[in-house]
C-alpha cells in the first residue's frame, strides 16, 4: 500500500516531487494580497535551479512529470492561489525531498520568482524578498487574467460576503445510511446499497414538472463522463475525465475543492462509472488501477493502494461498493489469466480479499474453460459496481463475457470439461467479510455475440409463491431479465423484453437458455443477430419504483451483422467475426426506448420509442416522474404510469450516465451530467446521421429545480 507520501503525496511533503492531491481551502476567501514584486533576472535564475533541482519530477513544463504534481495551471493556483506565498516558500525549504533544505534561501526565493513568472505574474524592478514580513503580504493569482501586475502592493479590498461552506457540516457515513438514505441524499451510484435508482423526494410531481428550470451549471474538464454524482449533506462530489474529483456546493455549483491523481508516463486516461463514499472518507478509482481514499472534506488523500497493473492491461472502469468496513472493485480488461474483486479495508487501504471472476483450474468451475490453461482465459470485467443485501451480509457482482470466443466455440471431447465459461456471464453472490463465494448463478453460458450481462443487481422484496423474499433482478444486453432468491440464487423466473432473436426458450424451472445454434458465429457464415453488440440494454441501469412495483429500463432498438473476415484480419470476436450495425428488420427508424414493467405481474405498462438512441440510465421518482436522457441531447421527463412525455430540456452535450436527485435547504434537485464519448454514445450515432453533437466533447453538470412558485 502507498500512503500518502509516497505515490500521491500530501501537499505538505511536495513542492519539488510532490502530490497529485489539491485542496481548495475554506470558504475560498479572497484575500487583501498583493502580488509578488520580483526581477526578471531573479526569476531566470529560479528556472535554473528548477531544472538542475526539479524538473526531473515535475516535468521540464513544470505540469508534464510523471511524479510531481504540476507547479503552473489551474491546479497549482486552486492550492496556492490567493493565500500568503510564505507556506509556499516554507515548503519549497524543505524540497528536495532527498536532502531538505538544500537549495538555501536565495534559491528559493530565485525559485518562487520563476514559478509566479510561469503563472502570469509579471516581472518588476523590485527583487523579491525573502523576509517573512514581506511574503505574508503578498500571493499568487487564483486565476490568470492576461498582462496584469496584480493587486497594488499593500492596497486593501472590501472583504467577501459571509458564506457558509458545505463541507464543514458533512458527517459520517454509515451503512445503516447506505442501505437507508435521507430521502435528499444520493450515497450510491444507484442511491443505497439495494441499487434500486429510486428516489422518494415528491416535491416534483407530473403536474409541476413542466416547471423545472436550469438552478446551476458547472463545467467539468472536457472528455468522456460515465460517472453518476454523489450528494451527501449539501455536497455533491463528482468525477471527471482526467482523473480529477471535484467537491461542489449542491446548492449553488461552487467549487469547494478538487483532487488530481498524477498518473504514469504513457498511461491514458478512462471513463469510470461510479465513486463511493463511507465514512468521512470518498473512494475514487484511478485508469492506473488505484483505489484512493480522500477526505471528504477536504479531498486530502489518506491512502492510495495499486490494485492491478494497468500496463498488464488491467482497468478499474466500474467502481467501487462500500459496506461493512471493506471497499469492493472489479477489474476490467483482457489480461491473461482474467479478472477479479478485491476487497480493501476503508480505514487502511489493506487488502482483505480477492476473488478471481474466471474459475481456475482445480477449482469449482475450473474445468468450464474447454480445457484452456489459465494463461489462456481472460475476460471477465467488471464493468460497474455491486450491490449489496445488509441483512445477508451478501455483495452481489456481474463479470461480462470473453472476448476469446474461439476456443470456447466448439466444446471438447474430453468427458468431465465444458465451454461454458465460468463466471462468465453470472451473478456472484460474495460474503463481505471473508471474499466467499457463497453462490452463483450463470444466465448465458459460453457467450459467443458479446451480449453479456453486467451490468446493475437490483436487490427488492418480491412475491415468490406465497411469501415475499428478497430477490436479486437483472438484464443482460438482450434485455432479458433474471429474477434469483438473494439468499441461495434459486431461480424465479425470467422476463424477454423482444428484442433479441438468440435465445429460442428459458426453462422455467432452471432458467437455462436455448439459443439458435444457426446464429452461433464462426462457421465462416454471416450471422444476423439482433441486439447489436452495443445491447439492447445496456451498463446505462435501470431504476425500480417499491411502490408501484414497476422497472423502468432504459433501451436501443438495433441489430448486428457478424461477417467473417479474411484470415489474419482483425475481427471483433476471435471466431473470426466483425460486427457492424444494422436496424431492427423493418425499422420504422425509432431507436430510442423506454420500457415500462412491472415485476409483480411480469407485464408491460407502458413502451415509450423514440428517434434518438438512449444513452442514459431511468431515475424512478416518488413524484410520479422518470427522467432518462439520449443522444440528441435532450433530458425528458415521463408520466410513470402512461410514459406520457411531460417535460425536456436540451442539454450542452450527450448525457451518458444516470440522472439522480437530492435535497439542500428543503429544495428537490434533478442532476444530469453529460460527457460525450462513453460506449453507449458512441455505438449508435450511425443510425441517426441528422444528429449532430458537439465534436470537442464538452462536459459539465446540468442541475434543474422548480422556481419557488411552483414549490408552493
């Protein structure tokens, strides 16, 4: 494990190889400073002693190393800006970390002259002074204006309107509030540990819904977004491409502090889908395959702990689940060998636990892979967080298909081995506490579309019989749902939504699927296949309503062809197969769909079709309302019980997670994050050329209230 000081350092140990953690402090008081008076000469002595001393962590940029954070730009002044240059100058004493307080006092201040230079303060004739008077008196611009000298030297401005900062009253959060949250609090990616994606606010209703209206905006740092937002205590923490975590005020949009993970040379950035707070502490997963614990308060990192090696090709794409002391993660990617979850103690960053996701040889399931060596199996991901029955002390994770199709294709001929691939495919039920694979159950066995389910386990109370017992629901990219009892994964029953042409029957008893073996690809034909790989369904989750019973799903009406290519060529599936998308057999060219069902009577009550693709998951609301967002930008509003469409607004780009809601002050939010460049926005654009988005991918956060007239 990597406390901080080590990979991600403390601010306090690093000016000259220092931390990727960044702190807006306070109330973001602005301060009567001047800026630092310095000579030109001073500051080209400063680049001096920063290349021989410096560079070498921070980059010969000063915001291009692999090891220091950056010492100009926008995260620089979020932690020095506008406060007394002295705590900057005392740091830079202590630099560097291999022989502190070796550069001495003069090179220091020449060292402070270059870096207020290379952040937009203009050289003087005065040289800078390192007496500790004069450094209290004056400060680093927050933000850079163009040609400007700064504040005059000593001139006081009227002090700041008194403002509370959320972050002062956050408190800790527990799992009696994760499996129960304050209904204003969104805890969850989901909302609470059962992953229903349901919020009980009424404030907004189908009759006032028509009057929501823009509350605030926030712009996030552009790229991909897949991440639903947090909100606890007036706070909404949300993550952006980059990975960078900001603390906003929920109310208002402000800024409340951002933390920055440096990542290695050469490592790219990746979406992520879910963060997760516990305590007073937020969990952040990194595209180097970290988890970080921050401080909720003040995004300060308390550990960071490597949970796989990103050059391996390992990915943390999902997130994580928190309960009962232990943060849960899948990995992502082809690695050899596969998969898994990890558990990790939140209070230490320890490792607990590991469970792999693809059987091992030996081991039950171990001979499912045909006979393949485990070096040879992969797959597996764990493309979103788990869910998590308390009662039970049970979490429940998703792995997704194989890629390396091929050698499961045909099943082999030695008596006791199978191809179905184990957990691939399957619903893992795992004992918190000792990493158990209590049970699972595997709902398509030897995946040869790449139409796998894993994606959100919703946990609710179910009539079964003539009792009500705690079910685990949930729909692969056929839209076919699975209904298992929590406690032992007995199978209850299934649900085809119509849009797949696979799967011929479900034995109702065991819910084994039987496909249409002429669709199995491979055989060097050209395979229609409907959904396309991109799913019907979808990672985008569905959302439940406890009082009426009803699953709102979030759909794309496609299909796919699966056509050989040339030996030696590169295919989608390693059958030798590319797939390209193609619509549904006499499309009448809407693609977009919402689907209505309620679980009790297994029935539809209501489909809503669209032209735009959907690229959201549903938030389900007490109100009467569902809100889910699609590819032509457009956020709506429907009627729960008709789908009756009764409210949009058109956002600024492609929403591609989910939509929540929450409470400040008595007031009901609807939040949207948009983010252009996730899997499912980028699938389906073909289908709808007239659709035309923002080409620089532009994100931000689009949050929607009711005026205060419509609140009466």
């Amino acid at each position: 494990m990597r406390i901080a000081g080590s990979r991600v350092w403390l601010v306090g140990a690093a000016v000259c190889c220092g931390a990727a953690a960044f702190l807006l402090s306070g109330s973001l008081r602005a301060q009567s400073l001047a800026t630092p008076s310095f000579t030109d000469a001073q500051a080209t002595q400063g680049k001096t002693t920063y290349d021989r001393n410096c560079q070498s962590c921070h980059g010969p940029n000063l915001d291009d190393g692999e090891f220091g954070p950056p010492l100009k730009g926008v995260e620089f002044r979020l932690r020095w800006g506008a406060k007394p240059i002295d705590g900057l100058f005392t740091e830079m004493m202590r630099m560097p970390p291999a022989a502190p307080n070796s550069l001495g006092e003069d090179a220091s201040v020449q060292l402070l002259a270059f870096l207020a230079r290379e952040n937009g303060v203009l050289a003087g004739t005065r040289a800078l002074s390192g007496e500790p008077a004069t450094l209290r008196a004056v400060a680093l611009p927050a933000a850079v204006g163009g040609p400007s000298g700064g504040l005059t030297l000593g001139v006081p401005i009227p002090p700041p309107p008194p403002r509370a900062n959320p972050t002062d009253r956050l408190t800790p959060v527990t799992d009696a509030m994760l499996s129960a949250p304050a209904d204003g609090e969104w805890l969850t990616w989901r909302r609470s540990f059962d992953a229903q994606g349901f919020s009980p606010l009424t404030q907004v209703t189908r009759e006032n819904v028509g009057d929501l209206r823009l509350a605030w905006s926030w712009a996030l740092p552009n790229g991909p977004n897949e991440v639903t937002p947090l909100v606890h205590d007036g706070v909404m923490f949300v993550h952006a491409y980059g990975d960078k975590v900001q603390a906003l005020d929920a109310a208002t949009g402000d800024l409340l502090w951002q933390y920055s993970h440096r990542l290695p040379r050469g490592q790219a950035s990746s979406v992520k889908r879910a963060i997760a707070i516990y305590g007073t502490r937020l969990y952040v997963p990194t595209s180097d395959a970290h988890i970080v614990a921050l401080d909720a308060k003040t995004g300060k990192v308390a550990w960071d702990e490597p949970i796989a090696d990103a050059k391996a090709g390992y990915g943390l794409t999902g997130g994580p689940l928190v309960a009962n002391g232990k943060v849960m993660v899948g990995t992502t990617g082809r690695a050899p060998g596969g998969n898994f979850i990890v558990a990790l103690d939140a209070d230490t960053g320890r490792r607990a636990w590991r469970i792999n996701t693809i059987a091992q040889p030996g081991e039950n399931g171990g001979t499912s892979w045909n006979g393949l060596p485990i070096d040879k199996r992969n797959g597996a991901s764990v493309w979103v967080p788990g869910s998590y029955d308390r009662v039970l002390n049970l979490a429940f994770f998703g792995p997704a298909q194989t890629y390396d199709t091929g050698p499961l294709r045909n099943r082999s001929d030695e008596g006791n081995v199978t191809n179905d691939g184990l957990y691939t495919d399957s619903t893992l039920a795992i004992n918190v506490d000792t990493g158990r694979l209590v049970w699972y159950f595997q709902h398509q066995p030897n995946d040869q579309w790449d139409l796998d389910w894993a994606f959100e386990r919703h946990i609710l109370p179910l009539r079964v019989g003539n009792t009500t017992r705690p079910v685990v629901v949930t729909g692969g990219k056929q839209a076919i749902f699975d209904v298992m009892e929590a406690d032992t994964g007995k199978y209850v029953f299934s649900m085809d939504l119509g849009l797949q042409n696979v799967v011929t029957a479900i034995d109702p008893r065991t819910g084994g699927k039987v496909i249409d073996d002429t669709l199995v690809p491979g055989d060097g034909q050209t395979k229609f296949v409907c959904p396309h790989a991109g799913g019907a369904k979808s990672w985008l989750p569905s959302s439940y309503n406890p009082r009426t019973k009803i699953l709102y799903v979030s759909l794309v009406e496609s299909c796919m062809d699966l056509t050989p290519v040339a030996p030696g060529g590169r295919g989608s599936l390693s059958t030798g197969v590319r797939w390209s998308l193609r619509p549904r057999p006499n499309s009448d060219g809407l693609y977009g769909r919402i689907q209505a069902i309620n679980l009790e009577t297994r029935k539809t009550v209501w489909t809503d079709r669209q032209r735009a693709p959907m690229t959201t998951g549903t938030l389900a609301t007490a109100g009467g309302v569902v809100f889910a967002g699609a590819l032509d930008r457009t956020f709506a509003a429907y009627d729960e019980t008709t789908g009756a469409k009764l409210w949009q607004a058109r956002l600024g780009d492609v929403p591609s997670n989910a939509p929540i809601s929450y409470t400040v002050n008595g007031r009901q939010y609807v939040a949207m994050v948009v983010g252009n460049g996730g899997a499912q926005a980028a699938t389906f654009p073909a289908l709808v050329p007239e659709i035309r988005n923002p080409p620089d991918r532009g994100a931000s956060v689009w949050v929607f209230a009711l005026p205060e007239r419509a609140r009466r």
